[in-house]
C-alpha cells in the first residue's frame, strides 16, 4: 500500500520496547511510505488452531506421546519471530500428552551469532517457558558432535543435546536474507550447528538473493539433508506484520509446508523499488537490535538507488555492533583472518582456497560490509550510478550502549534535525524532494522489474 503524508509514523526498537516512532518532515519532502499489505494480525485461538493442523504429520501431541526427553529449537532475538504466544500453546500439548514441562529443553538457535544473556533468552520465550524448562544457548564452537556428511560433502556438526532427545521441534521465522533467499522451515537447523558446518554451508553453495523462493537450489536441498540427519523434522514458521504481529503460522513437516508459506510470504512483502528517489530511508525495524545485523538485514533499498541520492537508515542498535562470527562487522574476534582461512581450506582444499583469495571471494574484518559493498558497486559499474552520499544512520531514543563515531560509509547520529539539514545540503539545489520510505526493511521484497 503508498501512502503520501508529512510525517513518518514507524517502529524501533526491536525486543527493547518496540517502540512507535513519530518523525516529522519537512514541507518540501514528498513522502511516499511503501508499506506491505499484509493481513490481520491472528488470534492466539488461531494460532492452536494451525499447530492442530500439522502438514504432513500427525499432530504434535501425538508426536510427542510416550517422550520423555524433548528438545524445542527457537531463533534468537536477530530473528524477530514472537515465540512466546507459539511456545505457551506448545507447552499446553506437552502437557496433554502428560510430560512434565520440568523434562523439556529449550536450546535457542543462535548459530554464529553472538551469545545471549539469560534475560534475552526470557524475552523470546516468554516467562512460563522460562521458569519451567531448561534453558540452554547453543555454542556453534564448543559442545558439538559430527554424525556424517551429506551429499553436498557438507560436514555435519550439531549441538550434542541434539543426541540426548527423543523428539525435536522447531519454532523459527521466514524472513529474507541473501543466503537461502527466504528463512524458515529447515534453515532454522543453521542455528544448531558447528562453525565449520555453518561456515561451509555459507560458502559451498550459491546464494539465491534476497527474498527468491528457491526450494530445489542447492542450499536449501543441503538444508533439508541436514534437517534430516539431526532429526528436525517438525518445525513452526512464523510470520510478522510490520508491527511485529502474528499473521500466519505454518507447522509439520517443513519439506511439504514451505512452497506455500514462502510464496505467500513473496506476495505479501514484495514492494516496488523506487531507483529515482532523491531521498531513501530504510527502517531496518524489526531486525535493528544491532548494527551489525540492521547493516546485513535492513540495507537492502540502498542498493542499486540513483547516484545522488541521500539515504538514511532508521535502526536502535540497544545492543550495540553485535557479532555475527563468520560476516563480523568491525569487531572481528581476534584471529578470524587465519581461522576463516583455516575453514576455507578444510571446506576447498589449497587449490580453490587460492582461487578464492585471488577473486577477492575471501573478507575478513567487515567481511559481510565488503561483499554488500562490493555488489552495490557491481550494479553501480553496469548502471554508472555509484552513489556520493554516505548513508546516515537515524538511532532514535537513549542508550545504554554507545555505537563506534567512525564506521566505513555510514555516518551515525541521534539528532533527526542533523539528518534533515544534511539532507538539505546534499540535495541542493533542489526545492522539491522525492522521499521514498522502506517501513520495514528487513521484512520487504524489493521488485527491481
């Protein structure tokens, strides 16, 4: 849906109060907001009703009869998916099927990413799973066992409490990322796994793109393998509106349920993309815990835009740079350059390893920054419209964690008025303003067609 008005009325603050976020613009500014037209938010009412209707699998409190060590998969707080009203339905079952919810153990998926305090962890799931169950964090460099390869010659390493249960369900959200083209069902079993395996599955394959629907690429077809292996086999796909709200839920077998999940979810957030803006703003909500997963997530209409135009990005960042292990973003752990070699090697061998090195394939320090960087420069070079402007990141509200003053290409600041006076004299001479506004970033689908 375009709606044209003079202020912004947007969200911030993924998990740290999602907040409503009031802008206002400038009278010169023609404001055009691309929002996704997305459905009614569901009832917790639907909710159990779509858990009751397993694709291609009996119900989970059939599934789950006669188990006594059960293990439920949940995505981290980089993934905005609302597990709490899933995961209190999902306990009520396990009662049904009368097993005491002292025997569960919930292992939150966090793959490369950085570890979670034990107060992030009740965040996502909620105060009941976290006083009855056994929390645990997934540690993709310690605590994992190999169990084989699979036909793509992908090692599998998998969190150990993988081998001590008898039933295993997932709880993730479909999303865009570059990677798989579109998160959800068996890419959930990502977050679970070694570095090495995480590594060479990032790696081994090409990337689909953001948000394409590729269910027979070879990544997703390795996924699957993977899924199977370490027996995640039943999993629930979440999806959001732009107010981080329920809208549909997915669960069985996610072999036979995500075609239709992942179209559904291309139509809905498939959004024009607009190359002649004079002014671009990305709100990175709701994937703006961090800058360095709102830069990966939330950067996306920057790409390919008109070379003059000022682009602003809207991102929180409440826990600071955060980490991702494999594309850090200026804090890369001490060491990576010689162990992302290491990986490579292990994965390629020396003679492709070179050939890496030598394409530039390779990045360290700002190795996810790099690659975007080096993409946008690709379609700047077809199109001749490498852009002049730095991007401007908009970090609205009070912090108790600062951001670095100098990051490469992006220039942070908590003042909305800096930005519009920036914008003024980016844009000068120019009296009237095309502005283009990406509400949700992370969540949109961006038709270049």
């Amino acid at each position: 849906m375009i709606g044209v008005q003079s202020k912004l009325n947007l969200r911030t603050g993924a998990w740290y109060g999602d907040h409503q976020l009031e802008l206002k613009t400038p009278n010169s500014w023609d404001v055009t907001i691309l929002w996704p037209q997305t459905p009614p938010p569901i009832t917790k009412d639907q909710i159990a009703e779509s858990l009751q209707r397993s694709v291609g699998q009996a119900p989970i409190q059939s599934l789950c009869k006669g188990k006594s060590r059960p293990l439920i998969v949940v995505d981290d707080l980089n993934r905005p998916t609302p597990a709490e009203p899933i995961m209190d339905i999902l306990l009520e079952l396990f009662r049904d099927a009368h097993m005491p919810l002292t025997d569960v153990t919930i292992l939150m998926a966090t793959g490369s990413h950085g570890k979670p305090t034990t107060a992030v962890f009740r965040k996502k799931v909620g105060r009941t799973a976290a006083e009855s169950c056994r929390l645990l964090i997934h540690d993709c460099f310690k605590g994992n066992a190999k169990i084989g390869k699979t036909s793509f010659d992908t090692p599998v390493y998998v969190d150990r409490t993988f081998l001590n249960s008898d039933f295993v369900i997932g709880i993730g959200g479909i999303y865009p990322n570059y990677t798989a083209g579109l998160g959800g069902g068996t890419k959930l079993a990502v977050g679970v796994l070694g570095i090495q395996s995480i590594f060479d599955l990032h790696f081994r394959h090409k990337y689909c793109g953001w948000g394409q629907v590729q269910t027979d690429g070879s990544f997703r077809r390795d996924l699957n393998e993977i899924a199977n292996m370490i027996g995640l086999n039943t999993t629930i796909s979440v999806q959001i509106n732009p107010n981080r709200e329920i809208i549909r839920v997915d669960c069985g077998d996610p072999q036979k349920y995500y075609l239709a999940a992942a179209d559904f979810c291309r139509q809905t957030f498939s959004t024009l993309f607009c190359k002649d803006a004079d002014v671009i703003i990305s709100n990175t909500y709701p994937c703006d815990l961090s800058l360095t997963f709102a830069q990966m997530k939330g950067f996306e209409p920057f790409r390919d835009c008109n070379q003059n135009s000022s682009r602003i990005a809207i991102a929180s960042c409440d826990e600071g740079i955060g980490l991702h292990n494999i594309f850090p973003f200026l804090n890369a752990p001490r060491f990576h350059r010689e162990r992302h070699l290491l990986r490579v090697f292990r994965a390629f061998g020396l003679g492709r390893t070179t050939e890496m090195l030598r394409q530039g394939m390779i990045y360290y320090g700002h190795s996810f920054a790099k690659r975007i960087s080096s993409q946008i420069k690709e379609d700047s070079a077809s199109n001749n419209t490498e852009n002049k402007n730095p991007i401007w990141l908009y970090r609205p509200g009070k912090h108790n964690i600062d951001l670095p003053i100098d990051i490469p290409g992006i220039k942070p600041t908590s003042q909305w008025k800096n930005i519009l006076q920036t914008v003024k004299r980016e844009q000068k001479p120019r009296k009237r303003l095309k502005v283009i506004v990406y509400p949700c970033a992370y969540l949109q689908i961006l038709n270049r067609q």
